[in-house]
C-alpha cells in the first residue's frame, strides 16, 4: 500500500514546495499593501517563458541568472506602473488594477508566442530520475522542498535581522506612521516585489522541469492554488503560507493516489470555502484589530 502512494507523496512534497514559494509573494505583498497581487501567476509564467527564449541562444550558466534578473525587473516595473500611482486610492481601484495588469500580461505572452505552448528547457541535474524505496523519481521532487525551506528560512532571517526587514514589519503593522517616522515606503513595497518576483522564478524553473509545457495561461491556477495556500495558513504569515501550500500539495496528490484525479482540484477550493467559513484569518493568521 505504501509502495502505491509514495510516489504520490513525493509529487505532493515538491508541488508543494513550488506552491510556498508563489505563496510567499502574496502573502508579503499583503502584508505590506493589503493586496491581491493577481498578476503574480502571470510572473511566474514570465519567467518559464524567459527560460525558453534565453535558452535558445544562451548557455544555461547564463541563462538561469539572467531569468531571476528579468523575473525582478518584471515585478518591479509592475509595481511602478500598475500600483505605486494608486498608493492613495480606494483599495477596489488598485484591485481592478491588479487584474487588469493579469490580462494585459496574458495577452502579451499570448501575442509574443503566437499562442503556441513551448517546450521548457531540461535543466541538468534536476531532470534526472532517482529511486527512492519503491518510486522512482525526478532529482527536482528532492531538491524543492529542501530548496524551498532554505529560502523560507533565508528571507524570515532577512525580515528578522535587517534593516530592510525591519522596515517592513513596521509598515505591514502601521503604513501611515512608517512614512511619517522617515521610512521610504516607496522602496519597502519594491524590495516585497523583488523578493517575491525571484521567489516565482525558482519556483517557475522547478515547476516546468516537473512539468515541462509553458502557455500564456499556466500559471492561473498554481497562482490560485498559492492563494489558497497563503489564505488557508493565514495571509500576510509567511510560515502560514508554506505550511498551507505542502498541505495543498500533499493533500492533492494522495487524492490523485486515492482515483479521484478529477477531484484534486476542486479540494483546494473546498478547502477554501471551509477555511473561510470556520477561520476566516487561516492558521496562523491574527484577527485585525479595529480602531475606533
């Protein structure tokens, strides 16, 4: 029985790990904004395309860095353009502008490619099977959650220990005083889409090495599915968020492992609507505190 579902758990550990780390984009950005970034999938799908081009005429010793680099650049021209003029408007105006940003990141990766899906690159090592037990398996299924810790536990030091991080807490807990008490909060919001941008581009090069097609679209619903995670463990928590996305990853997998293949992706949904309904601010997420 075991030998059937480890191979199952295994796919559900590095999916889940590819979840925390688009789920570690949200969170942050909500923490500091109180917004949806919704074009974070469409980043995330930026970057598997930048993979693809680059890799066409460069080396991937270049090319790899050179994704991360663009990934950033993306997120933060983003930022710029869609929301830093809309720093003092109704927070439904910044929303309507996060989406719109999705679409008009949609379309373009739609215009650029024709349309067409385009095989991503085979990156050495990670592409490579292993066996473990029973399951035989891909290097990348080992690496993710291991990486993924590693990142998680590399940007709480930062938060924790910097000035930048303290910077952020500061404004996630009180914009208005961190602006009167001399902090840029200009430059805080671009270091969260920075950071969260190159978070996507690991998380997009381990995600397309499992699965290996890149259209303008797939990054909708592991975009989704990394919101459902930062809201289920509590969003604006960013330990909440990736114990919410391995639950996801894991809990989809064994349903996959159980026959009801057809149903793995509504469970996150469900789970969703139950996590809502029962615990509205998530896991590890605090109750606001209104002011009167």
């Amino acid at each position: 029985m075991f030998d059937k579902i480890l191979p199952y758990l295994l796919a559900g550990i590095s999916v889940g790990g590819q979840y925390a780390l688009i789920a570690v984009g949200y969170t942050m950005v909500y923490g500091i904004l109180r917004l949806i970034n919704f074009a974070h999938g469409d980043i995330f799908t930026a970057a598997g395309f930048f993979m693809v081009y680059l890799t066409a005429s460069l080396p991937m010793s270049v090319s790899i860095p050179l994704v991360v680099a663009l990934t950033v650049a993306l997120g933060f021209v983003l930022e710029r353009v869609a929301y830093k003029p809309l720093r003092t408007a109704p927070r439904m105006s910044v929303m309507i502008s996060a989406i719109g940003a999705s679409y008009l990141m949609q379309n373009l990766m739609w215009y650029v490619t024709g349309g067409l899906a385009k095989q991503y690159p085979v990156l050495p090592w990670l592409s490579d099977s292993v066996q473990i037990g029973s399951a035989s398996t891909k290097v990348v299924s080992i690496v993710t959650p291991i990486l993924t810790l590693i990142l998680v536990i590399a940007l709480v030091m930062l938060i924790r220990h910097t000035k930048i991080g303290m910077a952020m807490r500061a404004v996630s807990v009180d914009f208005e005083t961190s602006q009167l008490m001399g902090i840029r909060i200009n430059s805080v919001i671009s270091m969260t889409f920075v950071i969260g941008s190159a978070l996507a581009a690991v998380g997009s090069m381990l995600f397309f090495t499992s699965y290996s097609t890149v259209t303008p679209t797939v990054g909708a619903m592991p975009g989704l599915k990394a919101f459902v995670a930062a809201v289920f463990g509590g969003i604006g928590s960013i330990p909440g968020a990736v114990i919410g996305a391995f639950i996801i990853g894991i809990a989809e997998n064994l349903i996959k492992a159980a026959g009801y293949t057809a149903f793995s992706d509504a469970f996150t949904f469900v789970l969703l609507i139950v996590v809502l309904l029962f615990k509205p601010t998530g896991l590890f997420g605090e109750a606001a505190a209104e002011k009167v």
